[in-house]
C-alpha cells in the first residue's frame, strides 16, 4: 500500500471510530434510559448503573458498525470527490482497483475485530448483563428500599421506611417480625443504613426500640437501644435455578453445534438457525455496504448534482439491502431455506459491485430523475430567497 493508500486508510479509519463511537453513545444513552429505575427507585450507584447497562454495548456495536462503515467511507469518498483528488487520481492513471483496496483494507481489518464481537463479546455481554440486572432487581436488601411502601420480605416478615437519602440513610424504619407464632416482635427506628460486609447483609438501626409481645403475655415488653443490627444475610440475594439462555447469548459455535437434547433446542431449533445465519451475514455486510458506496462514489464526479444523486443511490440501496436481512431473518423462522436468498442478495450485490468497480463505470441517473431534481433544487432556492426577501 503506497502513500495515497495510507492516506486513505488513515481518513477511513478514522471517520469509522469516529462515527462508531457516536453513534454507540447515542443509541446506548436511549437504551441506558429504560433501566433508570435501578437507580431511582432500587438504590444502585451510578457506577453500578454504567456497569450494567455499558455490558450491552458489544451488542450495540454488531449492529452499528457496518452503518458506520459506509457513513465513512462515504464521508471519504465525498471529500475526495469535492477537492478534485480522485479526478486527479483517475486522470494519471490510477486503475479503480487501487482506489478501491484501502477501503478493502479498511474493512478486513474491522470485520476481522467485529468476527470476534460477534462470535463471543456480544454473547458474554448478554450473559452477563441478564446475570446482572436479575441479581439487582432480585436482591432484597435493595428492593425493600422504597419509601412509603410495605414490603414483605419473608413470610412474616414486613419492612417499611419513610424516606430514604441520597446518601443512602433511611429514615423512619418500622420493621414488623411474626416468622415466630410464640412471638411479635417490632422494631422502630429513626434512622438506619445497610452495610454489606463479607460476613453478610446487616441493617444497622439507630435510636429506636424492639417492642416483643408473646402469645401468651398480655403486656409487651419494650427495649430501647441506641444502636442495633438487624441480619438480613438470607434475604441478600436469590438467583433463579435453571436459566435457559436465549439464542442471542448464544456464543457461535453454540449455534453451530448445539446439543440436541438440550430442550431449549427442541424448542428454538429455528431460532438457533436464524440466529447462527444472521451473525454470519453481519461479516458479509461492512464489504456488501462498502461495495455499495465506492460503485456509486468511486467514480469522478464533475456536477454536483451527479455527486447527490450518487449519495442518495447509496443510502437506497444500503437501506434496502439491510431491510431484506431483517426481512429475511424474520421469514427463515417459518421458512429455514429461504436463509440462501440473503446469501444470494449479498452475493450478487458484491459481484455487481465487483465488475461495475473493475470496469470503472460512472451510474448515472436517469435523464428525467436528474430534470426532476434540477427542478426540485431550483424550486427550493426560489423559496429560500423569498422567504429571506420577506424577512429583510
């Protein structure tokens, strides 16, 4: 790869991580936002939050990488067309060919890191973020921290507090214990906080009383305190037996050779089929798109009209390829060999790119869809400049 190769390269790789960076951060934000309650109403720290909801972010980037593939590669190619340097390029001779084998390069070298995101990152990080967020919504110990709300934690066992801080203190305890048919014990408290150590869960409670009643006393006898734990350690934490894991935790050999007495097979065997196929289309669809974009960016262009249409042509055809794999994921859950028709688009996208690439041919648009278009622009320009006169 000489000079402009590099060049290139470089240019591309860095809008790719640029454009994949924020478009993972947007679309983890709004995904992030459903799982607020951890924090609002279950007690967890911030920390606690972003390590959870961060584990689906292997996941967000499978899906997102080849679209920011092709924005960058686009962004590339428009910047070369709009500053001359590829009618540079082709003027000396440059085959397309050349052109085309830093983006190649490109996106050998993502697919290879996205192979691996695919096969087990994305799998693990579901893994876990289901192991996660059972084990925060099903811990007691911070279930039951909800203001004005009895909770039953246990058989007979019931807990309520008035407010909680944000510096984690509750304030106004009542903690109302009949697990013992003999005995009632209440505990009241002004105020309390939940310390987790490595001997177990304890709720330290502060000025305030035990009040126990036998079965049999008629008078309850009351004990003040000043400081007192209470042990919660059995009711720290519960994790359901026997999780069945989706297909999409699936790591991909899984997929390929899954155990048929397993009985979530028996029960998912097509969605084990669909599953395996649609993570090997995501390899083939960052050289599918890239394909799309350099067939009808690649070529010199000298108007901008042609350049526009061009770029419209590739977000089409991105955009239609990409539905027709959601489509046909969908469909090969009914019908497993209709799987071979996404194989077919995509290879028949890459060997219409392929020659159109190697012949260096320049798709231009119909005559009446760029008349249309002139039109469209000069109506727009005329609205503009009225809209302005008035406004001055």
């Amino acid at each position: 790869m000489g000079s402009i190769g590099r060049y290139i390269f470089r240019n591309a790789m860095g809008a790719f991580v640029l454009v994949l960076v924020s478009l993972t951060a947007a679309i983890w934000l709004t995904q992030a936002l459903r799982d607020i309650d951890l924090i609002t109403s279950q007690g967890q720290t911030i920390l606690v939050f972003i390590g959870i909801t961060g584990l689906i972010i292997p996941l967000v980037i499978q899906v997102l990488t080849p679209i920011a593939l092709v924005i960058a590669v686009a962004h590339v190619l428009q910047k070369l067309s709009n500053d001359s340097e590829i009618i540079v390029m082709n003027g000396a001779g440059m085959r397309p060919w050349r052109l085309f084998w830093p983006f190649v390069a490109v996106t050998l070298v993502i697919t290879a890191a996205l192979s691996v995101v695919i096969a087990y990152i994305a799998p693990a990080g579901l893994r876990m973020l289901r192991d996660r967020v059972i084990e925060a919504r099903a811990d007691l110990v911070t279930n039951i921290v909800q203001p004005g709300r009895f909770t039953q934690i246990d058989r007979g066992l019931a807990f309520h507090i008035r407010e909680r801080r944000p510096n984690g203190l509750l304030v106004g305890i009542m903690l109302d214990d009949r697990r013992d048919e003999k005995e009632r014990v209440t505990i009241i408290a002004e105020q309390g906080e939940i310390l987790k150590t490595e001997h177990g869960s304890f709720l330290i409670l502060e000025n305030g009383s035990i009040q126990r009643h036998e079965t049999k006393s008629r008078d309850p006898n009351i004990v003040r305190f000043e400081r007192y734990a209470f042990d919660l350690t059995r009711f720290a934490s519960f994790r359901p037996l026997n999780v069945k894991l989706s297909v999409r935790e699936r790591y991909l050999w899984e997929l390929t050779s899954p155990d048929p007495k397993e009985p979530n097979f028996k029960e998912q065997q097509r969605q084990f089929w669909a599953e395996f196929h649609d993570r090997i289309f995501g390899l083939f669809y960052p050289i599918a798109f890239v394909v799309i974009a350099y067939t009808f960016l690649g070529a010199p262009r000298t108007t901008r009209q042609s350049t526009t249409w061009s770029l419209i042509a590739v977000i089409i055809g991105v955009s239609a390829l990409r539905l027709a794999g959601f489509a046909g994921t969908i469909v090969t859950l009914n019908y497993p060999s209709a799987v071979f028709i996404q194989y077919l688009l995509i290879g028949g996208t890459l060997l219409a790119g392929g020659y159109a690439i190697s012949k260096g041919l320049i798709i231009e648009p119909p005559a009446h869809a760029t008349r249309l278009m002139n039109a469209i622009s000069e109506w727009y320009l005329r609205r503009i400049g009225a809209t302005a006169g008035q406004t001055s």
